[in-house]
C-alpha cells in the first residue's frame, strides 16, 4: 500500500509541474511569431577593440546549438533581426595580495538588445543585460592579458545563453 501511495504521489507532482507550465529553459518560441532572425555584428561602445565580433559570433553559435533552423543568413530572409549595443566592459580588482598587488579581478560587461521586426517595430528589448567573470592576476602582462581574453569568452558564451533563453521565453 505505501508503494502505491509512492507512486500516485509521483504522478501528481508531475502532473501538476505539466500543468503549472514549467518548461526547460530557451524551450519556448520566439517573440511576436518570428520564426527566423538575423543577428547583426554587435555595436561596440566600448574601447575593447575586437569584442564585438566575439560577441557576436558566441550568439550565433548558440542559436545554431540550439535552435539552428530560426536563423537567417541574412536580414531579407529573417522574419526579424536581433541589434545589440556592447555599452560598457570594464575590469576591476577583486582580491588583493597587499595593498597594491592585485591578486584577482574581474570583467563587467553590459549589453542592450533589440530585435526588431520586418515593418522596423521593435518587438522585444532587454537593457543593461549584464555578466561578471573572475580571472586570476600575475606578474606577467601577457599572462594577464590571456587570462582576461579567457574571462572575456566566458563572459560572451554566459551572455549567449541568457539572451537565447530570455528571447525563447515567454513569459
């Protein structure tokens, strides 16, 4: 009898979570019925040269891992194209070794999104979309110069994700 009770429990959570609507997360569709986008080179407001196109191109690689039919190769064949603005990358000392040797820091970077429609309706933004990532420091420029250039591809691969999820959403 206690199996029994088991398993209908079991089966009522999961029909329950169903109900609820919980999905996994970038499972849903995109806005406003778009069913193809084209993402553009990313804007660079920064003085970061180059972060742009890494950006850009760890979005485009994440909507080809996960969704690779929704994009266009090019904006007359996109139901809808998606525009981001990098606005701010900054790095700064997280932990110390003394008072003036940095042990750890850590990059911020800030991006504002916008994909607008064929009619050139914006149809869904997200502002100040913004991640962080750690990197160790060392005696060495080049190293730390590495090191950053490794935070930097982390940033764009987490931001990725989120901007697929947060677009595939709808909530």
């Amino acid at each position: 009898m206690n199996k029994v009770k088991m398993i209908a429990a079991f089966f009522l959570c999961a029909l329950m979570t169903y109900a609820c609507g919980y999905r996994f997360a970038g499972s849903g569709e995109l806005p406003d019925n778009i069913e193809r986008i084209f993402i553009e080179v990313f804007e660079n407001s920064t003085s970061k040269a180059g972060i742009e196109r890494v950006v850009t191109n760890q979005l485009v690689f994440e909507f080809t891992r996960q969704r690779k039919r929704s994009l266009a190769s090019d904006a007359t064949n996109a139901d809808a194209t998606l525009k981001g603005v990098i606005k701010k990358i900054r790095t700064r000392t997280i932990s110390r070794v003394g008072t003036g040797v940095a042990r750890e820091r850590e990059v911020i970077m800030t991006i504002d999104l916008r994909l607008i429609n064929q009619s050139g309706d914006v149809i869904w933004t997200a502002k100040a979309l913004s991640v962080r990532q750690a990197y160790d420091v060392s005696d060495s420029k080049l190293e730390n110069d590495r090191n950053e250039s490794l935070a930097i591809a982390l940033l764009s691969e987490r931001i990725s994700e989120r901007i697929f999820s947060r677009l595939t959403d709808n909530f």
